[in-house]
C-alpha cells in the first residue's frame, strides 16, 4: 500500500459509534495529514444531508472540508441528476428530499406519475406510504432506486437500529420486484463519484470500514486497497484486517 494517496473511511462504526468517536480517530487523522494523504468520509447514511453529516463531524472537531464527506443522500442526487430524473415519489428524510431538490428534481405524491420511486432510511415509514410507492412500482416504467440495502447500523451501548434495507425488503416484496438500482455501498457509485471527483485511480485510495459486506465488498468491487476494523478473529477470506484504527501505520 505505498502508493496510497488518500483513505476513505466509513463513519458508523469506523469513525464513531452514535455520538461517541471510536479509539484512535484523531492520532489516525494527524498521522495522515503528516503524510499528506488525503481523508475522505462516507457514509450508507441516507437519513442526513452531506450538510448534516458534515455539521456532525465539525462537532467531534474532526472539522473536514465538506467536499470530503459523501453520504448515499448526496449521492442520491447526484444519480437522478446525472441520469435526468425529473420527478420522483420519495420515502426518506427532509434530509434526503433536500439533497434531491437541490440536484434539480422534484419530489411530489403518488398521484402526479413520477418517473422513479426513491427509497432511502425513514423513520416515519408507515403503511400508507408503502401502500402508495406499491401502486406507483406496479407501472414497470417507474423506476426503483435505493439508497442503500443496510440491513441495520450500530448506536450507543451496542444497540442495532433498523437500515434502511429493511424498508427496501417490505417495498420489494410488496411490490414483487427486485430494486433497480442500488446507489451506496456495496455498489461502487459513490466511491467512483469521490474518485472522479478528486482525480484519483482506483490503487491511490484505501478504503477503511467495519463491514465485510458492504465496505470491503465495494472496495473488492472497485479493485481499490481495503481494511476491515474488527476486534474478533472471524474469517474474512484474504481481506487484511486492524483490531483498532492505530494499526492503519502499518500500512500506510
């Protein structure tokens, strides 16, 4: 890993766990910025907007440029307009919502024939929403884009929350079809997006997170140099992994 120019990391789990940082974040970061190497954050997260996610993160006075930080919200946006969605139904946060509407795409109600239905975490998903996104899928020209398919994520005192895969898993079986496509993490969008962005090939970025099958799976995707924060000795195949982040020296 000696041409390494940046690393990525995941934030739930990675970087903090709810409010609380994890052990070693800010001598990992000082030690990479010493070796002027680049720090990136993303996140599945698609409850907050990048602002949202950034503010948090300013508050736990790791303070990034918010150009560093990319959540599936954001990328979100960036896909529909990218690919010339006009409107969409969506199920998610304001949060989400406003990173749609800043991309230029409206987000209106079942009744005004949207050209996808976007599903991101909810915490207000309720019947009458999953009622109206199944009559809206049942036209096969409307397409069924996901934020992600997280089947939970980690809060304080080693609580699990539901992900917003499970909202993606009622939908699909409701509906009787698979999503279209999926934009955060296992699938590459969003680490493609970063590098784009940055000029970056896919060898000059580390990826460091605490799934196997998400953060490593797109790593391996993207055929881009991994890490896997765990504290337990389970097989993880050939992919390297660090008990705390203080072990990234090792091969940075």
């Amino acid at each position: 890993m000696g041409n390494i120019k940046a690393v990525a990391f995941d934030l739930d789990g990675t970087i903090y766990t709810g409010d609380k940082l994890v052990d070693g974040v800010i001598e990992t970061l000082r030690y990479l910025k010493e070796k002027n190497i680049r720090v990136f954050f993303f996140t599945n997260n698609s409850g907050k907007s990048r602002e949202d996610i950034h503010r948090k993160l300013e508050q736990m006075n790791l303070r990034p440029e918010i150009q560093a930080v990319y959540n599936s919200a954001y990328a979100t946006g960036i896909y529909l307009k990218q690919n010339h969605f006009k409107k969409v139904y969506c199920c998610g946060t304001s949060g989400l919502k406003d990173e749609i509407t800043r991309h230029g795409i409206t987000c209106v109600g079942e009744k005004e024939s949207p050209d996808a239905v976007v599903v991101g975490l909810d915490h207000s998903f309720d019947y009458a929403k999953m009622t109206a996104a199944l009559n809206l899928l049942r036209n096969k020209d409307c397409r069924f884009i996901v934020c992600n398919k997280d089947r939970n994520y980690p809060v304080e005192n080693s609580r699990l929350m539901p992900g917003c895969g499970a909202i993606v898993a009622a939908l699909e079986r409701a509906a009787d079809r698979q999503a279209d496509i999926i934009i955060g993490k296992p699938e590459t969008f969003m680490l493609d997006l970063l590098c784009s962005d940055w000029h970056l090939q896919n060898r000059d970025i580390l990826v460091v997170g605490d799934t196997f099958d998400s953060d490593i799976a797109m790593a391996d995707a993207y055929g881009a140099p991994s890490l896997l924060l765990d504290a337990d000795d389970t097989f993880a195949g050939n992919t390297k992994k660090i008990r705390n982040l203080h072990e990234i020296k090792n091969y940075v």
